[in-house]
C-alpha cells in the first residue's frame, strides 16, 4: 500500500512537470478562454500573496474587474 501510494505521488509529479500550464485573459477587463488543444483546468479573478510570500496563483497578473482569467495546460 505505503509503495504504491509513493509511486503514485511520483507519477502525478512527472504529469505536473511535463505540463505547460499558463493564465489566459486579459485585465482588467478579462474574458479568459483556453486556445485550441489546452486542457481548462480553472478559472479565477485574482491572486492573493500569502502569509509566507506565495501566490495562491502563480503567474496571474492583475486581477480581474469584470469577468476572469482561464488556467489552461498543454502537455
């Protein structure tokens, strides 16, 4: 159980590393859509900086105003 559970955590991590992941849409006015062959995987407004300095969403940008910004990968 304890090594296929590791092994699944490896291979989920080889999936994240391959994966070219990226915020699409425009502030502050964003319409954010995934171009074709991207996967969506999410859809948000902004991004807060935690406590210990991180982005709740890597490489946003600026928030949006009206509408949100799309998380799209390409593998």
């Amino acid at each position: 159980m304890k090594v296929t559970f590791i092994l699944l955590v490896f291979m989920i991590n080889i999936i994240y590393v391959h994966a070219s992941c990226e915020w699409f849409g425009t502030a502050p006015f964003c319409e954010g859509s995934c171009p074709p062959g991207w996967s969506h995987e999410g859809d948000d407004r902004h991004s807060e900086v935690g406590p210990d300095g991180n982005e709740s969403n890597p490489g946003f940008g600026l928030s949006c105003y009206t509408g949100t910004k799309a998380l799209c990968c390409s593998s």
